[in-house]
C-alpha cells in the first residue's frame, strides 16, 4: 500500500474507532503528509533522549517532520517506569515532552518494537535520518553462583515492580522477611531502600501501583542494609537522597563508625558536593550515639561501606571486606556476613541490542558511536550516514535526565550540522513510517489512557492508577 494510501486507510480506520470522542490523530498524520519535501526523521525510543531530541529539531529545522516509534503503547520511558513514586516533581519533565508531542510535525508511534515489528533497515529506508534513543532495559549481574535463586532480584525489576512496567506485576517479591540487603549505593539503590522502609500512607497518595501498595503494606522488611565496595567519600547517591532517607518517619540510620576512620580529615580537599554529602553523613554518624533508645525502635537503614559481594546463600550474603588503593576497592582474605531475607541487586543497568543492523558493543552495552553519529561495524573512523545514537544507550546507564537531555540536545545539534554539511542524503522523498496492521497507538490514543489513568488514580487519592496491561491499554487507545 502506498503512504498516501495508507494514510487515508489509517484515518477512516481512526475514525471508526474512536466515533465517539473528538479525533484529532486524523488531523495530525494529516498535517504531517502536507509536508512531504521536509526532512523525515524517525527517533526510536519516547523516553527523555527521544523527546529532548524532538524538541531541539523541531525547533531548529522548520521544514523536518518526526516519528516517535515506542516500544509501549505508552510514552515516557524511565520517567514513567523509573523514576520513584515519591518523586513527583522529577515527573513534570512529562509536560514538556506533552508540548512537544502537540507540535503537529511530530507524530508518535507506540506499540511499535524495533527489532521485532520494524527493522533498522526498514526505518533507514524509509527515513532520511534514524536517531536510537531506546534506552538501557537489562541489568548488570553480580555474577555469583545462586544469583537466580528466588530471593534475589534486580533493583530494576523491583522498580518496575512499583511503578508498573507491564509484565512486571508477575514479579511477586517476597517481603516476609525481616532482612533486604542492597547491592549497590547509587541513587536507584537508595529509592529502593526508602519505598521498602517508608510508611505506606506516604506511598498511598503516590502512582506506586495498586498490587504493590497491598505488598508493601503487608511487608515484615525491618531493616535494609545498602553495601558498597568502595568507602564513603566514593558514595554513589547524592545528597538529596540522603537527606531524605534522613528525614523518613519511624526509620533510623546506623552508619559503622569504622567506616569513616580518616573521612573528616579529608573533608577540605574535597569538591563542594561531595564535601557536603560526607558533612551530612559525618554529621547524622555523630547524632547516632545521642539517639534514644525508643527512638531506635522502628525500622532501620544500614549503608555498609567497604564489602564486596562475595557469595549468596538462603538467608544470608557473604561480603569480602575491601581496602582502597587509589580510590580500587580491593578484596582482602576478611569476610563479613548480613542477613538477607531479600537480596536487590542494584549494580546497574545496560542496554540490548534491539536489531542485529546496530553496531552494539556487548561488553559496555552501549552503541558504538562518535559523538552520537552510530560508527561503521568494524571500522572505527566512519560512520553510518545518518544513523544516529543518544541518550542511555549511548553513554550508559549513567546521569540524571538533565545529563540525558544535554546530551540528546547536542545528538540533534549534529543531525542539523550534518544536513547543513550534506552528509546524508536529504534531497530524495522518504515515506516515513508505514501503518500496516499493527495495533499502534496514536498520541491521542496516549491521551484516552492518560485520562483513564488518573480518573482511576483520584477516586483513591492517587495522581494516578496505572494501567499495566498491554491489551487493556490498547482497546482503551480504541485499537
Ligand atoms: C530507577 C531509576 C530512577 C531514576 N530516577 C531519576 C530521578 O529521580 N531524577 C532524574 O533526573 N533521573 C532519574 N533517573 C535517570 C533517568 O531516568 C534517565 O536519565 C533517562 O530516563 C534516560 O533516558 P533515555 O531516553 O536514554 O532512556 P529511557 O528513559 O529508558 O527511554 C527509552 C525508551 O525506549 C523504549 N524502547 C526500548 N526498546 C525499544 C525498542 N526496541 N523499540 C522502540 N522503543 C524501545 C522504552 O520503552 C523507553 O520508552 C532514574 C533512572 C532509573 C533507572
């Protein structure tokens, strides 16, 4: 079927579909076929990457039209799966990506996979410019015998868990134990400890999940410990997570005086964050010994510095005490034991390859690129003419979104030189994306699932109550 066909064929297909509310997809993907001498550009991914990126060509080339092709029926990436509940206001990034997404050049494709509902090579034929934008979605294994035993899970699926990630509610954590121990002391692994220690009518009035309040409330978990390899001045969360775990009713914090043998006399050296987030901790270190007893009694939130993961057994994970050697954790003969009921495995997370067509490097589990333009495979110098790379899987899973968005700003920065300098070919007419017979959900789809979602939400006091299941997302995207 031709494009022009196939629009028309998508519109009645629209408008039967959803007769009873106002459609305005039509007129979008209309819109989008007057402009067919533009610069057609396909971004995979509607996470943050993908929509800062819009945002930035939108902007700059006014003749340029953009496809978001998404995996889900729903948009947003880790903004909607990752970021914490209790977070809300990290969340109001979703308003700017919305007024991008209402730029009548843009149309978003969800429930389309790359990889397995369209190709790299499709989308590059088809598009005069490909940007990958998908994402980090597996994790980092600890590689330890027993690492798949029940009681031990990625902080990942955890977090999906929560916040209701589709297919993730299977996930059943088992919380009857006193004991979790967390791998890992990145900010992820403290968002996971505080929804594991707060009080549930704090998470009540958040977008945690129904089945994951109702888990959370029946929970036994009384402490949490949060190991690291490395020493406290190599802390990897930042200062407003520690103040909050800090701050969190009927839970205390126990630092191990020993592991800060020597911190306060290296305070002056240190940069100003870091300097400040070991004040902080210096500082509740020192309130601990002036603490009542009652006050002790609730739960408790144990960081461990200095242990290396070492074995996993049933109720229990074996630690290699480590020293520093210039700023290396190095494992000694010592071990130490903790209790672990549950074991979160937050070391990280890496990216798939999504298309056998992407030059995708294994070990670091990212793209291989420069500078955002995706390298030739096996040749290190050239690059793939207007194929393109940003955000996670890109630079790893590392940064906040304002990192994600610097750098999705300066990928589209170099799509716009690159057409300026020809570097790709942006003088033929490319189709875009083709509607066939996939169920795919329209921005207006998004929008019937949103307004779902938060009616759902208020009558129990929520933001929202979100949807996990695909199909159920679909016929309510009237698809
Ligand atoms: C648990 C957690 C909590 C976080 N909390 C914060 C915070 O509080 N504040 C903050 O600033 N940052 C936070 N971050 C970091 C922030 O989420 C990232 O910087 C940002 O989301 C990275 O954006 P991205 O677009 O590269 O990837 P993502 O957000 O992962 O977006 C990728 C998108 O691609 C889609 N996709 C995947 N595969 C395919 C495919 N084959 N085809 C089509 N689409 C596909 C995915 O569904 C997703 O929508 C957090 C991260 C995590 C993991």
């Amino acid at each position: 079927m031709s494009f022009a066909k196939n629009l028309v064929y998508s519109r009645l297909k629209l408008l039967n579909k959803y007769s009873r509310s106002v459609n305005t997809s039509a007129i979008r993907l209309q819109n989008v076929q007057q402009v067919t001498t533009g610069k057609r550009i396909c971004i995979v991914g509607a996470g943050p990457a993908g929509f800062y990126a819009a945002q930035y060509l939108l902007k700059q080339l006014s003749d340029c039209t953009v496809d978001i092709v998404e995996k889900l029926p729903v948009p947003f990436g880790l903004v909607r799966f990752g970021v914490a509940p209790d977070h809300p206001e990290v969340k109001n990034v979703i308003n700017t990506f919305t007024k991008t997404a209402e730029n009548p050049r843009l149309r978003f494709f969800g429930n389309v996979s790359l990889g397995q509902d369209i190709s790299l090579q499709e989308l590059r034929q088809r598009y005069h410019a490909v940007l990958l934008t998908y994402g980090a979605d597996q994790d980092r294994e600890l590689q330890l015998q027993n690492e798949q035993e029940q009681h031990v899970i990625s902080a990942r699926k955890f977090v999906a868990w929560y916040n209701g990630l589709p297919g993730a509610e299977q996930l059943q954590p088992d919380l009857s134990g006193r004991d979790v121990t967390i791998v890992g002391q990145g900010n992820v692994a403290v968002d996971v400890a505080r929804v594991l220690l707060s009080p549930i009518d704090k998470l009540k009035i958040t977008d945690t999940t129904e089945y994951a309040l109702e888990a959370l409330a029946r929970s036994q978990v009384q402490r949490v410990h949060l190991v690291g390899r490395r020493g406290p001045l190599q802390a990897a969360f930042t200062i407003k997570e520690l103040r909050e775990m800090l701050k969190l009713p009927n839970v205390t914090t126990n630092w191990r005086s020993s592991d800060f043998t020597g911190i306060a006399e290296q305070l002056e050296q240190l940069q100003r964050p870091r300097r400040r987030l070991t004040e902080l901790m210096l500082k509740s270190l020192s309130e601990q010994s002036t603490r009542s007893s009652t006050a002790a009694a609730g739960r408790q939130f144990l960081p461990v510095f200095l242990r290396a993961p070492k074995a996993i057994s049933a109720k229990e994970m074996e630690f290699a005490v480590t020293q520093l050697r210039e700023g290396v954790a190095v494992a000694t003969d010592a071990t130490e034991c903790l209790p672990a009921d549950l074991i979160l495995r937050s070391i990280g997370y890496k990216s798939s390859c999504a298309d056998a067509g992407i030059n995708f490097d294994p070990q670091r589990g990212h793209v291989r690129h420069e500078q955002g333009r995706v390298l030739k495979d096996g040749e290190e110098k050239s690059v793939e003419p207007g194929l393109y790379v940003a955000g996670w899987l890109a630079s790893g899973p590392t940064g906040v979104i304002l990192t994600t968005m610097n750098g999705a700003f300066a990928v589209a920065k170099t799509i716009c030189d690159d057409i300026t300098a020809k570097a790709f070919d942006t003088a033929s007419t490319k189709p875009g994306f083709e509607v066939g017979s996939q169920r795919i959900v329209s921005w207006d789809g998004w929008l019937r699932i949103d307004q779902q979602e938060c009616e759902a939400g208020k009558s129990k006091g929520k933001p929202r109550e979100k949807i996990v299941d695909i199909e159920h997302m679909l016929t309510i995207a009237g698809v």
